[in-house]
C-alpha cells in the first residue's frame, strides 16, 4: 500500500521528469486541491526560471479567479466579448488567438469568469477527460513547457487538466492538513491515470511553501513529515522572503526577472533543476 491507501501503483514514476527532446511540448499540472499553498506563485515564478533557462512557457491560468492573469497584468477575458478558454474547451475552437504574450518566452492563456460553469458543463458530458489534452495539443511543439495553474478543488476541470499532463508538481504549505490533502492528490492521480491506462505520468515531487508556517513544535513535526514523504521528492521548500515576492508581482514579474540574483530567484531555479525541468549544467 502507498501512503495514498490506494494499491501501490509501481507504473506510477516519481520524481524527476525523464529528458525531453528538443522541440516536444511537456504539460505540467500545478496541483493541490488545498487554497492558498502557492499553487499560483510557484506557477509564475517557475515560468520566469524556465524562461531564463532559454526554454518557452505557456501558463494556463486554469482558475477562474484569474490570480495568473493577474499576476503579469493582463486583462481577463469577458465571454461577453468573444471566445474564452471554455468556448476553445467545449466548441474546440483555437486558443492561439487568445493567448497573451507578457514576455518574449513567457505567454499566458488567460482565465474568464465563465469558466466557474465549466465543472457543470464538463459533468454534463460524461466523458470528459480528454477536454483540456485536445485544446493544449494545437500547442505542441510551440512550447518546452505548459504549467497548469489549477483552482484549489478536484473536480471535473482539474482532472481534465491533469489527464492532459505528463507530469504533477505539488505544492503544499505547513498546516494540520497538508499531508492528508497531498495524499487525496496523488490518489486522485492514481485514479485518473489507471482510467486512462497510462503508465507515463511523473510526480516530480512536492514544493514546500514555509511562508504561512510558524515557528512551534507542530509545524515542525509537520515540515519533517512532508520532507520525509515517501513517495514525493522534495523540490524546494520556498520560505518567506521579505518583500521579493511581492515586489515581483507588484510590478507584474516573475522574481528571476525582476531580482534575479537573489535567493528567492535561486529557489525557483533549484525547483526547475531538481524536477529535471532542465539539466543542471
Ligand atoms: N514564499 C512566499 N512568501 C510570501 N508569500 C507567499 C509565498 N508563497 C505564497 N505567498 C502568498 O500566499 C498567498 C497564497 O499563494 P498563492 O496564491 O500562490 O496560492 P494558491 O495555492 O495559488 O491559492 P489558490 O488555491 O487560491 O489558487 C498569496 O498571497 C501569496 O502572495
Ligand atoms: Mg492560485
């Protein structure tokens, strides 16, 4: 058995993502159903290392509140206006006249308020877990990376997302809850891949965000369990850094751009390199 519960799944790999070929497009789900444990800040920061690799990302603002959007300062699109993610998703239009392009390595497919009925139209469907995998494929070979910025709910639209994606980064914060909420990820993951029948899907492991963990003795018996879990690398733990973060995203940046030397850049960089993202040189 797996920490999961579930039947250990020795087809499921973990850790770090297998080399890809120059010219293939690796979609890359940024997981945990848990709000507000960095889901969104390791998405646009690791977006700026990959970029300052030399490597092209699209982010796939996937939550309907838009805080990737937000986050480079492009405007959310308004389905009252014309196409949106949910109209490429279900009418299988082209996303590519949608797509904003904040910097020359970094674009965006922005997020829209309709795509809060997305669940509901997806359920309505039955078999929706190839939706997301036929939009993101009219992407392939355009990018080295798409990160999936997923809403904090495991529902019909994140696993869409995940059933497109070749590997799952994890992100989780210091709380009671954190290990209960990892382990109900990967089992969701373990469902979703055994339907399908694929046998290639990567964990690359786990991002610890420290930020919100105070000091005491049971944050710290919680840090040292996720540290120690079993089946997920550590990939970096991303502690409260004064005012980097927000800075960057005041002014709409990834943090390797705009402070690149320093150390909060240099956690995301170890993020892209221990999940084998790029090779270290
Ligand atoms: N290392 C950090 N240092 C300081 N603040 C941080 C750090 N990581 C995240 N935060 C802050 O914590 C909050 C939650 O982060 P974020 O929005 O990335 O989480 P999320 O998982 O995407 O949330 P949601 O589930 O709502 O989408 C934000 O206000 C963010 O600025
Ligand atoms: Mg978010």
């Amino acid at each position: 058995m797996t920490t999961t519960g579930l039947p250990a799944a020795d087809w499921l790999r973990y850790g770090p993502l297998p080399f890809a070929e120059r010219g293939m497009t690796r979609i890359i789900v940024m997981c945990n159903q848990k709000g507000g444990v960095g889901k969104t800040t390791t998405t646009i920061n690791l977006a700026g290392s990959l970029a300052s690799f030399g490597l092209r990302v699209l982010i796939v603002d996937g939550d309907p509140s838009g805080n990737a959007t937000d986050a480079y300062k492009i405007e959310m699109l308004d389905e009252d206006e014309g196409d949106t993610q949910v109209t490429c998703l279900l009418g299988g239009k082209d996303p590519h006249p949608l797509v904003a392009r904040p910097f020359e390595n970094i674009h965006l497919l922005p997020a829209s308020m309709d795509m809060q009925f997305l669940p509901a139209r997806l359920r309505e469907r039955g078999n929706a877990l190839h939706t997301h995998r036929k939009m993101l494929a009219r992407f392939q070979g355009e990018y080295d990376y798409i990160l999936l910025d997923t809403r904090p709910a495991i529902d019909t639209d994140t696993d869409s997302m995940t059933a497109a994606s070749d590997g799952a980064i994890t992100m989780v914060d210091v709380d009671r809850w954190a290990m209960k909420a990892v382990n109900m990820q990967l089992a969701q993951h373990e469902m979703i891949m055994e339907e399908l029948e694929r046998q290639d899907f990567t964990e690359l492991g786990l991002v610890i965000s420290t930020a919100k963990g105070g000091s005491g003795r049971f944050d710290a018996a919680v840090l040292n369990n996720l540290r120690k879990h079993p089946d997920l690398a550590n990939l970096g733990e991303v502690p409260y850094r004064g005012a980097d973060l927000k800075e960057a995203r005041a002014m709409g940046q990834p943090v390797q751009m705009y402070r690149p030397k320093s150390d909060t850049a240099g956690f995301f960089r170890d993020i892209a390199v221990k999940s084998g993202m790029v090779q270290a040189a």
